[in-house]
C-alpha cells in the first residue's frame, strides 16, 4: 500500500488561471479519500496532478517517501478511471482488460486468468467477450474499472465514474466500487460533486472550493462538525438554515442570539457561551439543519415563530417552508473568493535570462523570486459593489424544517418551532466556526 502527500500544491494555466491553490493534503495507505466539490473547484486538477496528466506549477507530491512531483505517469505504478469509461471500441471486453497486461508483455494464459478472476469480482465475466458498444453504461464502467484494476497499481484515481448512470445502477455501482476497494486495500482517491456518493464511500473527505481545501474529515466529522459556512451549506439535503444574527450579552453574562425581531438564548455552559460573552454587537451566523426545529403548540423559551408558506410531500417525510421574517444567508457566497487576478506580463527573454542565472546563483534570491510569484496569482480580498449589501441573502426568508407529518398544519397559519441550541453551528462573518475545530 502507498499513502500519498501533497505539500502546498499550485497549478497555474496560461500563466494567469490559478486553478488548484496551495493545496496540503495526507491520504494514508489504504485508504479512500474522496475529494467533493461544486464544479470548477480544481479537483479534478487537482487528481490529475497525482496521476501526472498535469504538471505541478508549485509544490510537491509525494508517494511514500519518494518525491513524485516530476516522475513521469508511467512510473508512478497509478491507476486513473475517467468519467466517461474511455474504452477501446475495436475491443471486447476481455481486450480492454488485458490491453495493459498486453503491453507490460505478460504472459497471455496468466494474463487470461486475472481478467477472468476480475470479471467474476465485477460482476461482468458473461459479457466478456461483447463490443463496448453492446454494454451498457454501468457493464462499460466496469470494464473501465477492470482495465485499471488488472495492473494490481498502488494508487486507485476515479473521476466521476457515475454521473452518465441511472439512479438504481448509481446505488448498486457505487456499493460495489467501496467494496471492491477495500477488499483489495488499494489506496483510492476519488473525485466527485455528489455528497451521497461522498458519504457512503469516503473514509475521509476533503471539500474543495475554489482550489482549495476548506475542510477534511470523517463523512460524520465533515457534516455534524463542519468547519466553515460553505461546508455546512454544501453538506446535507434539504440545505442548511443560516441565519444572520447579533450576539447580546446581558449584565449577568447570558448570551442571547438576536435575529431582529426574533430571539434564543445559548446555556450558561455552552461552550459558545463563553466564546461570545465578551462580545456584545458582534455579528455572526447561525446554522441550523431541518431536524434541529420542532413544532410546538408554544411556551418554549428558545423558539422561532412564522408563517407556514408552503408544504412539500418528500414519501418519508414532509418538508415545510416557514416564513419568519429572518436575514437568510447564502453559503455559496460567504467568503467566496473573486476571480483569479491575471498575471503580470512575462518578462522580456533578456531579462529572463539574467533573472534564471541570479536565482541559480543565489538559494536565497530565487526562493524570494518565488515568493513573488505566488504572490501574483493570490486573490484579492472581495469587494461588494456600494449599491448592494456586504451580506448575501437568500431570496425568499425562510426556514426549511423537517416534519414527521403534516396533521394539524396548513399553509398560511402561525407555526412555533422549538430550537434545539445544541445542534446549532455558530459562525463568524467570514464563514469560519467560532469554536474552532480539529480534526
């Protein structure tokens, strides 16, 4: 088994496209990380980049205790499924899966024996012998996964292998691919922007998000625990609530959360509590999930009321949309990052030369020379245009709450939801928790 280390990775395109961002990440031997992320986050970038089909702008990769940053694909002893399968059209399904065995020249009676070994594990050995083109999209993702499988690779890479499927061949694909790569103890990492298959599979998650990481952990860490706004509001379905609100401390040290015309109040022991009793004004960002609000017929002392807008009926449960006249917050846009700023113009080859012979002379200087390199992809901080408003908002000022049953609730009346303040995550402005976390 081989673990994999990542050490501040970049990738610039063009001189100008900062995609993957300083990224330092640990994988250990055996183990499946899936890396998660809304589209264009860099990490399909940044999987390439441990395959080797993208060269490293700035960083290292290391396998082991051996430096992989310039190793050339072949011998990094990897295994790269892509999105699409990219099989041999010419070739059954027994030639795909041998191809690379063909190849490394193994002998053809041994090399027979795996791929029908393999098969057998996939579930895919009657249709061996068939054209791709008569498989369909699940049987062709095998063989996909047979053909990376057969060379017995150190490390797994899967790029979204699931999204051309059908719901139930997604479910029945997805068992079999956690299966299969815990059987075989191969160090796996995985891409892709779907958070159920991220939590069924991964042992660890890493959420991406504008090339980089903003939180790693357990599926159970990265969702009941998560570190900042955005993982919060990309974990879980239906999204989570969150909520602007003010911190008000009282003279004897209790700490209530003001949301304008509506308030709840933290314990005295709340660990969040002694957090913010010095901080009276301070505005921060509650989150809370679907299942963390109860309707009640009233009295409770930390409860929200409004106006029940609407029921949705979701087979298992219902979900109601309650309007309480609150400041609703976007994930998506707290702490986003602007737009890459474009580089500098290269400079003239002359000066290129002379600036390559002085970095070579001198450690010193060419580690400060790439300081300012880095520096020239950094982002600047966001800027809100004058005419709108710093904090992002939702268009419609709902709460989102799960219900067992509808009985007794109808659209347009009066809902009172008790809140369970100890399954609330407390943010500050920027997205961050205000009870830091480690993982």
């Amino acid at each position: 088994m081989t673990g994999i280390r990542l050490d501040a990775v970049s990738k610039v395109y063009d001189g100008q496209y900062l995609a993957v961002d300083g990224v330092s990440l640990e994988v250990a031997a055996g183990e499946f990380m899936v890396l998660l992320g809304p589209s264009g986050c860099g990490k399909t970038t940044l999987l390439r980049m441990i395959a080797g089909l993208e060269e490293i702008t700035e960083g290292e990769l290391w396998f082991d205790r051996t430096r992989t940053t310039i190793l050339p694909p072949r011998d990094r002893g990897v295994a790269l499924v892509f999105q699409n399968g990219a099989l041999y059209p010419n070739r059954t399904a027994r030639g795909n899966i041998m191809f690379p065995l063909e190849i490394a020249g193994e002998d053809a009676t041994e090399a027979n024996a795996k791929v029908s070994g393999l098969a057998k594990i996939l579930g895919i050995d009657t249709t061996l012998d068939r054209l791709p083109r008569t498989l369909s999209g699940g049987q062709r993702q095998r063989v996909a996964i047979g053909r990376a499988l057969v060379r017995q690779p150190r490390i797994f890479l899967m790029d979204e292998p699931l999204p051309n499927l059908d719901a139930t061949m997604r479910t029945e694909l997805r068992q079999e691919i956690g299966a299969m790569a815990r059987d075989l103890n191969v160090t796996t990492v995985y891409v892709t922007h779907d958070q159920i298959e991220a939590l069924t599979l991964a042992d660890r998650i890493a959420i991406m998000r504008e090339g980089r990481i903003e939180d790693v952990g357990t599926p159970a860490q990265v969702y009941n625990d998560p570190a900042t706004a955005f993982v919060a509001g990309f974990m879980g379905s239906p999204r989570i609530n969150l909520m602007s609100a003010t911190v008000r401390v009282t003279d004897h040290h209790r700490v209530f959360l003001d949301f304008g015309i509506q308030t709840i109040s933290l314990s005295p022991i709340d660990r969040r509590s002694l957090i913010l009793r010095h901080n009276d004004g301070r505005q921060v960002i509650v989150g809370a999930r679907s299942d963390a609000f109860t309707p009640v017929a009233g009295g409770d002392a930390n409860e929200l009321s409004g106006t029940l807008r609407t029921l949705e009926f979701h087979g298992h449960q219902w979900i109601a949309f309650v309007h309480c006249d609150l400041e609703m917050i976007n994930p998506d846009l707290v702490g986003a990052v602007p737009a890459r700023p474009t580089a500098p113009p290269p400079p003239s080859p002359a000066s290129g030369t002379r600036t390559r012979h002085a970095a070579a002379s001198s450690p010193a200087l060419a580690s400060a020379l790439g300081a300012i390199v880095k520096a020239a992809f950094r982002r600047r901080p966001p800027q809100p245009p004058a005419e709108e408003p710093s904090t992002p908002a939702h268009r419609r000022s709902d709460l989102v709450i799960e219900v067992g049953a509808a009985d007794g609730l109808q659209t347009g009346a009066t809902v009172r939801l008790s809140v369970d303040t100890s399954r609330l995550h407390i943010f500050d402005e920027s997205g961050r928790r205000i009870d830091r976390i480690t993982r």
